[in-house]
C-alpha cells in the first residue's frame, strides 16, 4: 500500500488565513468571505437607495484581505476616501447547499466585530460605471476582523448595540435587530448560490453613519454580547 503525500509545491505556498479565537490559542482557519450590501434601512437611505425589503445582494473580499490581531491598517493606494463600516460577522463551521432558514444557526460557529473598509470613491465610480466592487472593496488589510467569539459560549444574538467610534468621537451605532436581512436568512440565500465550507465568513451589512477615515485616526468597533475591535490607520 502506497501512503499519498502532498504533491510537491513549484512555490512557497500561501500563509492559510486564520483568525484568533476567544478563550484559546487555536484559531479559526477562513475560506471564504461573504459580504451583504445595504443590510440596514437607514444606512441604505444614506447611500440614496430605497430602504424597501429587496433581495440581498452579496459581494466578496478576499481571505488575504483580513487584518487581524489588532495591527494597524496602513493606507491604502489610489484612494482620497477610505470609508469605515462596522459589521457583524458570521463565522461558519458547516458549509452545506440549499440550508433552510430553520437550520441555518446550527452551521454556525461563532460572531465577530469586523469592519468591511471601502474605497468609496472607486466605488463611486464602479457603481457608475456598472462595473464589480472588488477594486473599492478587496484590497489589503480591507477586512480589519476581531476574535471569533463560539456560539457555544454565547448563543446566536440577534439584538444588541453595534457601535463605532473614530478617535472617540461616536460615527456609527445600530442594533443587530435593525438587519433587513436577518443571519439565518443570509445563511440560506447564499446557501443557494453557493455551496458554503466551514470556514466560510459572513459579513452582515453595516449601519448608518459611514464615513472617512484618515492617518492617524483609532477606530474603536464594538457590537454588545461580541466583542470590540481597535484598528489605527497608518499612512
Ligand atoms: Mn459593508
């Protein structure tokens, strides 16, 4: 019987995206990030769109986008806007295709407070244009991402105070019970476009009060029951 080795590698392969997890030095490996647009009535109204219950729309950033453990977000290029967006994330243990809504929860491994950073004025831009997002929204360190914190120990909150503040000065504040489109909703319209891993990420919209941030700024996130996150932006 002949053991099966992994194959040789032509190059250094990637580093596997992971990020920390509460309570352990075992982290939480990513395979996918999910992104919900305009999940929230009021943030939706301050982009100019009608805050109607329309079907969820999704973009995605890059597992090589996270910032994590708290390092600073340097600058980015070709940008005069970098806007800030304070999400909850939804971390996937199960994937899985077709999940109903009723089950959705239970492929659910854990939350964190993340920020979905936007160059908002190439997305102006790409929006005019008709053109796809990934530009303003997958660039590096774009995904600023805090502790994954496990369902286990904390349930599967869907009320509670999401926050953000910008060198103390508060910019941003929701509640969870705000989303137009709720977790297990998501989980289960992205189920049906796409066969969901564990490991699979969820970024669930952001409230309103988006704006720009410059070098310099501390941005301080926090959604009750999570969690908080601290990111400085550099130049
Ligand atoms: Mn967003």
């Amino acid at each position: 019987m002949t053991v099966q080795s992994a194959p040789a590698l032509v190059i250094a392969p990637p580093p596997a995206a992971t990020l920390p997890v509460r309570g352990t030095t075992a982290r939480f490996p990513v395979h996918r990030i999910y992104c919900v647009g305009r999940n929230y009535a009021a943030h939706a109204v301050e982009m100019g769109h009608d805050p109607d219950k329309e079907p969820p729309f999704f973009f995605m950033k890059s597992p090589t986008n996270l910032l994590t453990d708290g390092a600073d977000m340097p600058w980015p290029p070709g940008t005069e806007d970098v806007h800030h967006e304070v999400e909850l994330v939804v971390a996937l243990g199960q994937g899985g295709r077709d999940i109903p809504v009723a089950e959705a929860l239970g492929h659910v491994w854990g939350y964190g407070v993340g920020l979905d950073m936007t160059r908002r004025d190439l997305q102006a831009g790409l929006k005019k244009a008709g053109r796809p997002w990934e530009v303003a929204k997958a660039f590096e360190a774009s995904a600023p991402c805090g502790e994954i914190v496990p369902a286990a120990e904390i349930g599967h909150p869907d009320r509670g105070a999401i926050r953000l503040h910008v060198g103390g000065a508060l910019r941003q504040e929701g509640d969870l019970d705000q989303m137009i489109w709720k977790v297990p909703e998501i989980i289960s319209y992205l189920s049906a476009l796409f066969v969901l891993q564990p490991g699979d990420l969820i970024m669930t919209g952001t409230p309103s009060g988006v704006g720009g941030v410059k070098p310099g700024d501390v941005m301080e996130a926090e959604i009750e029951g999570i969690g908080r996150l601290r990111t400085a932006v550099t130049a």
